[in-house]
C-alpha cells in the first residue's frame, strides 16, 4: 500500500437498482484506473439510512452492489471494495468534521433542498449534515480525485472548503481533492423522458433499464423508448430520445455517434430501436453472467469483504488517528 499512486475514492448508494446509465456512465469506466490510480469503492450505507430503509433490503442491496462491483469487472484485489459501515471512522471523522462546517454552507446545498422536499415527513439531522459524511469518506482516504456527477460537485466543493479551513488551523492534515476528469463516460437519459437522466429511483418501470434485466425487459424498454416524429435517426438536440439511443448504442458498441447515424442512414426507428436493444444485452451479458456465478460463491464474496474492510480500516485509522492528535483529544494509552 505505501506506493506512489495516487488515491481515487468514490461511492455508491445501494438504494435502487443500478442502472444502465450507473453502468456506461460510471462503472464501466472505472475498471482500468486501478492502473493508475490506488482506488477505494465504498458501499455508502450509512448516508442510505439518511431516508427509511427496510433492514433487510438494505442489506440485500448492499451486498449485491458489491458484488456487482466485482461482477463489472473492478477487480477486488487491485481495488478496495467494502462497506462504509464496517470502517467506523467514516462516522467519527464525520462528527470532526461536523464541529468545522457552517449551517449556513449545508443550508445551501441543493440535493439537501430537493431530497427535504421530497421526504418532507423526515427531514433528520442526518439529511442535513449528509455532506460532511461524503467529506469524511474522501478525507479518511486522502483522495486525490473523486469521480463524481455534476450532481455532486456542491458536495465535492464543500469537501474542499472543509479541508481547507482544517488545514489552516493544524497544518496540512487533509490532500485536498480534486474532482477526476478523465474519460467521461456517457451521459444516459431516462428511456420515457429523454431530458432527465436515467435514474434508479424513477417510478416509471420502463424509464430505465436495469442491470438485472433480462434480455426480453431490455428489448421491450427500448422498443416503447420515446422518440419524436421527425422520422430521421440524426444526432442532434432537436431529437433527445433518438440522441439518447444513439449515445447507449454507441457506448455499448464503442462506435461513434457519427457511425451510428452513417449506419442506421435511411432505416427506421422500429429497426433501430431493435439494434438498439439487442446492443444492450450483449452489452450486459457477460457481466450478468459474472454476478449469477459470484452470487453463488458466498465464501468467496465473504473473503472479499472481510479483506477489504481490513485494509480499508487500515488507511482510515491512519488519517483518523492523526486528526484526532491534531484536534486535542488525549493519546490512546497502549
Ligand atoms: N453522495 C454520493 C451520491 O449520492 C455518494 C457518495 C457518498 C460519494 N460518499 C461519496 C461519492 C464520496 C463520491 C465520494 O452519488
């Protein structure tokens, strides 16, 4: 672990079903930057329960997105996959971190805003201070770069500002990071609302396609996507459903959106959205068949788990251990 690379930290939520759009846009790219990058994938339950979860879909869910980590080909020995939960410093830097963030700096956080709206009826503290956690799971690492959405630079940005304002007082503590910008992956939007993202809490069933999907689901979401009645399949903003199957079947195929317009020149959007769909599960294949054969082997997903808190704990209590010197509290008496 003491080598020269730098650290790449990222997380996901294992509420919902992850998505095509989690996977072309996300994951599938991260799968080569263990060669460049020392990288930490967190399964992030502890902000999951910021909303009410069922226990035990929580922890189903917790572990088949771990699994489907691997099963995207991140491999678990060159990346360090684990649970949030089982690093208890996440939530003892967190609570540091909470004594050097301002109210009025989470007030203004937009996802604070809409996710408040949306579960009016829970609006906990825990909502609330959300982004200090996220701070917590970089700093902990020392994370050079955060892949993350444009939903989330406010919170990268605050992570920053933290950082900073931590470091000024007792000296260079934190790396401050940066978000990666490197190959970005594709943009999916929903299948029904081709203006929105494509999104794993989306009520309406055919607005995504999930990774889970057996082919049939994936032919029949794609041949009901909407399109327009332009009746050309041309790459252009006047045509976001056909722009959107043109920018999944390109991903999915590794051919330009300028190749797919040259092929499906002159053909219609009943044959298109058929290619479209037939793209997608081959795309998807291999790793659904890696998840069915590593959802059989518990002992083996067991090892993964238990290695990778290991380290991941390792790493964490190095950082945590200085903050808490720094901050004053008293040295642990060995
Ligand atoms: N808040 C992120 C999201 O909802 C998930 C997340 C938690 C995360 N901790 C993180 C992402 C740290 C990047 C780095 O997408």
């Amino acid at each position: 672990m003491l080598n020269e690379k730098k650290v790449l930290f990222s997380g996901m939520q294992a509420t919902g079903n992850l998505t095509l759009g989690n996977y072309l846009g996300a994951l599938k790219n991260w799968v080569n930057l263990c060669e460049e990058y020392e990288c930490f994938y967190s399964v992030v339950d502890l902000h999951s329960i910021t909303v009410r979860q069922d226990p035990t879909v929580l922890r189903q869910r917790a572990r088949k997105l771990l699994t489907i980590y691997i099963a995207a080909g991140l491999d678990p020995e060159k990346n360090c996959l684990y649970y949030q939960s089982h690093v208890s410093g996440h939530a003892e830097l967190a609570w540091i971190l909470n004594c050097f963030t301002y109210m009025g700096e989470l007030n203004r956080m937009t996802q604070f805003k809409d996710k408040a709206a949306k579960h009016a009826d829970n609006i906990n503290a825990g909502l609330f201070t959300y982004p200090t956690l996220m701070a917590a799971d970089i700093l902990l690492y020392q994370a050079d770069v955060v892949p993350v959405g444009i939903d989330q630079m406010q919170h990268l940005e605050l992570t920053r500002d933290v950082a900073q304002r931590f470091n000024a007082v007792y000296g260079d503590v934190f790396t401050i990071p940066e978000v990666y910008i490197g190959k970005v992956g594709a943009k999916i939007m929903s299948l029904q609302e081709p203006l929105k993202k494509m999104s794993k809490s989306d009520e309406n069933p055919n607005a995504s396609i999930y990774l889970m999907d057996d082919p049939d689901t994936i032919m029949r979401k794609c041949k009901r996507a909407v399109t327009d009645s332009e009746g050309q399949i041309l790459y252009r903003e006047e045509q976001p459903g056909i722009r959107n199957l043109i920018d999944i079947y390109s991903a999915c195929t590794g051919k330009k959106p300028e190749e797919v317009v040259k092929e499906f020149d002159g053909k219609g959007y009943g044959d298109f959205k058929v290619a479209v769909g037939e793209a997608v599960v081959s795309a998807l294949r291999p790793l659904q068949e890696r998840y069915e054969e590593l959802s059989k082997d518990k002992a083996y997903i067991d090892g993964i788990i238990k290695a990778n808190a290991e380290k991941a704990n390792y790493v964490a209590t190095k950082t945590l251990r200085k903050v808490q010197r720094k901050v004053g509290f008293p040295d642990r008496v060995r």
